[in-house]
C-alpha cells in the first residue's frame, strides 16, 4: 500500500521509522512518503496560510496551496484522499479495515486554525477526525489513522493478533491478560488460566471479554462513524 502524508510537519513523522511500522516499510510492506505542504507555495516566503474571512484570530491554510500540492502528488486522483480534521465523523475499527482495501492512500493534516473549505471540497474523498477533541495539528491524529490501518496490511502483523483483539468482533473489547509471574504486589493469576483446560480457559476470556466490554460502556460512550 502506498501511503502519501501531506504536512507542515514532516520531521514529527519520525514515528514511522520505529518499530512495526518501520519493519513494514523495510519488507516493502508499505510506502510511506511524507510531503511538506511548504513546497508547493508559488511565493518566495513560502506563505501558505491568510486570514479567514469569518474573522476572529488564527490563520487558514489556503486553498491553492492544498490545490497545487495534491494535485502534484496525485495528478490523476488514483488515491483515496482523507482530510484530518475535528470537524468530521469519528474514526472506528470498521474505518480501519475500509481503509486498508485502498492500494493508494493520500492524508492532509490540517493545522492552525484550518483549511480553506473550497480545498477541502475539490480535492478530498473523506474528512475523518479520531475523537472528541482538538488537537494543535492533524498529524498526531494522521499517524494514529496511518499506524491502525498499517496493522492491517497483509504481513505487517500476525493474523492471529488481529482476531483476538479489542473491535475485532464489533464493539466487543478484550479480556484481561498475565504474564508471570503469578503473584505479583499480592495479586494473583485468575486460577482458570493455569489449569491448561482450554474449554474453560476459552470461556473464561469471552466472559471477562464481556465483562470488559460492560465496564467501559458505562464510563464512556464511544462514538461511531
Ligand atoms: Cl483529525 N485533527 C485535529 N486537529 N484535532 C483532532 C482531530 C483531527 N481528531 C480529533 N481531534
């Protein structure tokens, strides 16, 4: 899968030269470009926001800038275009999964106080925002999108992690796990886990699975797409 990033940032995507990501990238798993929007201003200083028209303060990134830089990057609109921004229906598992279908994927993280919405409209597919609330920029909230979807191209991870896991199964969220050693600060291993009956153990996780899944949902409501 090709995976184009748009930013003002591009040194803060130093994350994806770490552990499964960059495995992935070095396997040839995925390809990660990281484009500076700044390059694609027309002007000799690089300006590539203004004012915004409702007033109030913060600057807007402007729509030829965008214009030009996708338009560049993916001349003939062959990738699915998502734009991170707050003002969006939320990120979910289900998302994840639609997005790792795409061959090619191209993200433009947002950043001051946003983008001209005439960009937003010519040139992206999808607006996605990863939660309730605002961050500086979109690039922290474009790594998470990049790093989930990630995990579910073919050899990046092993099959088996992504059936046993929180949202493989809708909403359903995973059981409690342990490690040794079996007492640790006083506290125990759930017996059933060291009895190596499998039936029991298997019945075990998918109450504690459901357990899990009741205790979240009432302190916090998840949002959907
Ligand atoms: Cl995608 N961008 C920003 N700036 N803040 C957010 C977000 C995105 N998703 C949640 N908060």
């Amino acid at each position: 899968m090709r995976i184009d990033i748009i930013t003002l940032f591009p040194k803060s995507f130093s994350v994806f030269d770490e552990s499964i990501i960059s495995r992935a990238r070095k396997n040839g798993l995925i390809d990660i470009n990281i484009f500076d929007l700044r390059d694609y201003t027309k002007d000799k200083h690089k300006k590539v926001d203004d004012y915004n028209f409702s007033g109030g303060a913060g600057l807007l990134i402007r729509a030829d800038v965008v214009y030009d830089a996708v338009s560049a990057i993916d001349p003939e609109h062959k990738a699915h275009r998502i734009f991170l921004t707050p003002s969006a229906p939320i990120f979910n598992q289900q998302k994840v999964q639609e997005l790792a279908k795409f061959e090619r994927i191209l993200l433009l993280c947002g950043h001051y106080e946003g983008v001209d919405q005439r960009a937003i409209d010519l040139c992206f597919d999808e607006v996605v925002s990863i939660g309730k609330f605002v961050l500086t920029g979109g690039e922290i909230a474009c790594m998470a999108v990049v790093d989930a979807v990630a995990r579910y191209i073919d050899g990046v991870i092993a099959p088996e992690s992504l059936k046993n896991e929180s949202y493989a199964n809708g909403d359903e969220l995973e059981y409690p796990q342990f490690t040794r050693p079996r007492e640790f600060m006083g506290l125990t291993v759930p017996e059933v886990l060291l009895s190596g009956n499998h039936a029991e153990i298997e019945k075990w996780k998918r109450e504690q699975s459901a357990v899990m899944t009741q205790k979240v949902a009432m302190t916090g409501k998840g949002e959907e797409v």
